[in-house]
C-alpha cells in the first residue's frame, strides 16, 4: 500500500489535445508526476479550437484541480480523464 500525498498543481500550464479534443495538465504528488485530461463536457463544452478549450479550462481551473483531487484518491492511475460527472 502507497500512501497518498496531497495532489498539487505547481504548473499551472496546460496544453490542448486536438485529437481528443480536451486539455492536458498535471499534478504532483511529492515526486511523481500525474498527467490528467479535461474533456469537452467537463469544460462546458467549449467552440471547437485551442483558444476556446484552454479558456474554459482556465474559467473553471479551481473547480477542475477540486474534481482531480477527488478522483485522484480513487486509485493511482497512469492517466486520469475528467468527465462532466467528475466535475459536478
């Protein structure tokens, strides 16, 4: 058993899959880093483009790093994805 440190977002960049049509961004966790994805349904499904996905993001960010936070404890994964149901 692992324990689990409190999730962090130092970074605040954040990056826009155009094939997924989401936003990438990571946390920490101590050391490890850990990569996550906002789809279009958990930004309030943004037009469709960078600019508009990364705004939305950045509209909802606290929201956002709240829900990973959450879904974090669930279990460690390699990638998280957060969904509409995740951020509400």
């Amino acid at each position: 058993m692992y324990s689990v440190m409190a999730l962090e977002f130092p970074n605040q960049s954040r990056s826009y899959d155009n094939k997924g049509k989401r936003v990438r961004f990571t946390g920490y966790d101590g050391m490890f880093e850990v990569m996550f994805f906002a789809r279009a349904d958990a930004l309030s499904n943004p037009a469709d483009g960078e600019e508009p996905y990364l705004a939305a993001f950045d509209a909802a960010r606290e929201t956002i790093y709240d829900a990973a936070r959450r879904i974090y404890l669930k279990g460690r994964k390699a990638v998280y994805v957060l969904t509409a149901s995740d951020v509400t």
